[in-house]
C-alpha cells in the first residue's frame, strides 16, 4: 500500500511511479480546502484506509514543509496502528532533503517496523525512483 499526501502534484507522481512498480494499491490523503498553515484534522477528508488490515507494507509519501512532513501526512500516522507492517517512508522536496522528517513520523506513530526509506527531489524521474525501490 502506497499512502501519500501531496499539494502540488510532485509526490503524487512519485507515489504512483512506487504503487506501479511495487504492484501496490493507492490511498491519497485529501484535503477539504488546500491550505498549509493551521491545518487541522477537520480539514482533512479522511485519514482511514479501507481494508488497512490486509497491508504488510505501507510507504508512506510526503513533501517536506519547513524540514518536516506535510502536517496532513504528520496527522495521518498519529492516526494509524502500524503494529505487524513494514513501513517505507519517502519525502518530496525541492532542495533540503528528508532531514529528520521520517525520524519524527516514526516517534509519533505506533508500532511498524521503520526502514530507513528514500529521498526524492521534485525532479526525480522514473528510472531513479524504481532504482531506488531495487535497492531496498
Ligand atoms: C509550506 C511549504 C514548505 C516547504 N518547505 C520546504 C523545505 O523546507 N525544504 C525543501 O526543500 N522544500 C520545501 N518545500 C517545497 C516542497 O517540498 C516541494 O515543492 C515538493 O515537491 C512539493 O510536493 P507536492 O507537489 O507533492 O506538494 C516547501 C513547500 C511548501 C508548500
């Protein structure tokens, strides 16, 4: 399962490149009313994935907002058991990088086995998100 967040569309072909080349299915967290700044879980359409169960392995896809994840993504795994998954966490960004953006996700999450995940930048193309994935 591929669960991603994503304003301006740069995650979201990320993530449907991983979902195509994992065979993974797609969950994308939506907001009511895009906005970045007092986002609150109201403004969130929904944070449960149907049949969450069955997933042994969830990457979770994210861009980064001021060094950390996009608050959406932040809300999701404080929402989420991740008990008995894998989780593959992998940030969009322009120019910092993941920093310490996946460290603070897995603090807020309960249970999963974290790995350490990826690190894309907004122009990544194909071939090196699917070299990447080989890699893992
Ligand atoms: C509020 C906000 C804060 C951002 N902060 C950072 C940052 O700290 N470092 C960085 O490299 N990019 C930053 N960016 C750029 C995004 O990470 C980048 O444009 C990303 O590709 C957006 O992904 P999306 O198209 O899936 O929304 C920020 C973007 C926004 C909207």
């Amino acid at each position: 399962m591929v669960v991603y967040y994503s304003l301006s569309g740069n995650t979201a072909k990320v993530a449907k490149e991983i979902a195509a080349g994992a065979g993974a299915d797609l969950f994308a967290i939506e907001m009511k009313r895009p906005a970045v700044e007092g986002v609150t879980r109201d403004d969130l359409v929904s944070l449960q994935v149907p049949d969450w169960e069955k997933y042994d392995t969830v990457y979770l896809g994210y861009p980064i907002w001021s060094h950390f994840a996009a608050v959406p993504m932040q809300y999701f795994v404080e929402d989420n058991d991740f008990t008995g998954k894998r989780v593959v966490p992998f940030s969009i960004s322009s120019s910092t990088g993941a920093g310490q953006s996946a460290a603070r996700l897995r603090h807020s999450a309960k249970g999963g086995k974290w790995l350490k995940g990826f690190s894309f930048f907004a122009d990544t193309g194909r071939d090196e998100i699917l070299a990447a994935l080989r890699k893992e």
